[in-house]
C-alpha cells in the first residue's frame, strides 16, 4: 500500500513539474506617429525564454540577472531581432532592446522600439519567437495604428502576417 502512494505521488509530481505542453508569447505594439517609431512590448515565460536561449547558443541562467549587462542585452536583442520583425513600406525596421523586466510571477516583458520608420498601409509581421526550440508556441500581436487596433496570431506553420491598416 506505501509503495503504491509513493508511486502515485511520484507520477502525481513528475505530471505536474514537467514541461507544460502549450507555450504562449504576448507583443503589444504601438506606432507613435510624433516620433515615427514603433513601440513594443513583448511578453512570455521568463523560464521558456531563458531555455530556448540555451538552445540557441546563448548561456544564461536567470534574465533578472542581467538587467545591466550590455554584452548580454545584446544578445537578447539579437535573438528578439530573429524571432520579432515589423516591416512597412518595404523597410524592415530593427528593434533596439529598452529594458526587460522579469516579475514574480515567472513573465518576462522586453521593451523595445523600432528606428524611425514611415509607415505605410500594412506591416507585415513575422513573430516566430520561440517556436524553433517549442513547436507548440502561440505567438499573438497587437497592434495599435491611428488609434485603431489590429491583432493577429501566429503558429508555428503561420508565422508571418499582412495587417493592413483601414483608411485615415
């Protein structure tokens, strides 16, 4: 009878400490028409941020513990860079890293924003993070143009997006 709760729980433990089985990233963009740029907010899972960077090449153990180190900051931009873009007018526009902050709860929020860039009448979005190491990552924008809002979600066979903004 012991050996059969101590398995129970092992198997009641090992289920609920695994790995969970969907992943979700959050980006909330703006495009600030006095200063021509794009700004973003990127949320996810500090804990499934930090093990895709593993898997990519770049060792790190905890973001929080490197809020001021620019070599790393820099590696994390890179790696936002490849799985973030914003394209518009046929300009890709490169995201600087602002910030991140990592919060109690295990989330993790990477503040960024665009050079200047025209707008035009689409953006097209490629929001692939993560999804090279998790499969199952769902990846969802919000886009905020002329106080307008426009949203899409991403796959891991989907993506990539056109949104087109309605008339002035």
């Amino acid at each position: 009878m012991k050996h059969s709760i101590v398995v129970a729980i092992f198997l009641f433990s090992a289920f609920y400490a695994g790995a969970h089985e969907y992943f979700f990233a959050f980006a909330e963009v703006a495009y600030n028409t006095d200063k021509g740029v794009f700004e973003i907010t990127i949320e996810a899972s500090a804990h499934d941020t930090e093990d895709v960077l593993n898997e990519s090449g770049i060792a790190i153990k905890e973001l929080e513990d490197h809020y001021t180190d620019s070599a790393m900051l820099g590696k994390i931009e890179g790696f936002i860079n490849e799985g973030f873009t914003l394209t518009t007018s046929g300009i890709t526009g490169k995201l600087k890293l602002e910030g991140m902050e990592v919060l109690p709860n295990g989330l993790v929020f990477f503040y960024l924003s665009s050079a200047p860039i025209v707008l035009g009448e689409s953006v097209d979005v490629q929001f692939g993070l993560l999804m090279n190491v998790l499969p199952k990552q769902q990846n969802k924008i919000t886009l905020e143009v002329r106080h307008q809002k426009y949203s899409a979600v991403f796959v891991e066979n989907k993506r990539k997006s056109t949104i087109k903004f309605d008339a002035k």
